[in-house]
C-alpha cells in the first residue's frame, strides 16, 4: 500500500494594506510546503508499511496562513492501522534525518 499525503492549506484573516504576500505568492508558498512536507514524509516513510497488517500510515497536513500577522501554522494528523504502528510512526517521524 502506498503512503497516502492530503494536504488542506488555508488562508485566515485580513491582509494589512503592506502584507508581505499577495495571492499569488501565498500560491507559491503553498505549492512549495507541499512538495517540501510530501518529499520529506515519503524519504522517511518509504516502504515503512505495518508488519502485523501489511498497511502505510496516512498524513493529512493542515496549514492555515493568518494574513492579519502573516504567520502560518501547520499540523500533522496521522491514521495508521493499530497503535503499535502509530508508534513506530511517530519514532520515525521525529527523528532529525
């Protein structure tokens, strides 16, 4: 099975007459967090699917740019098959390499 990345990339709030980003460059900031975050999730998780069901993890990354203090916060949800991969998961999602 192969590992599954959904991204839901937003934008919040209102934009100060000097924001720094405009609709087109908060596009490119969108498309480039996306095959940033997807290359670096399926470097690390290649091939890591669970031994016991024989299934991948599955990311749904959020992002919401805040244009009123042009700040984006991005969070990770993870969904595998059982505990013991979420485990696993999370050990190798936070090391450093």
């Amino acid at each position: 099975m192969a590992l599954a990345i959904e991204f839901d990339l937003r934008v919040d709030g209102e934009a100060s007459p000097e924001a720094f980003l405009d609709c087109y460059e908060l596009d490119l900031m969108f498309e480039s967090t996306r095959r940033s975050i997807g290359a670096g999730l399926r470097r690390k998780f290649s091939g890591a699917v669970c031994e016991e069901h024989g299934e991948a993890p599955r990311f749904t990354i959020h992002g919401l740019y805040d244009k009123s203090i042009e700040e984006m916060e991005i969070s990770y949800h993870v969904d595998t098959c059982c505990q013991k991969f979420l485990l696993r998961v999370m050990q190798i999602l936070n090391q450093r390499a």
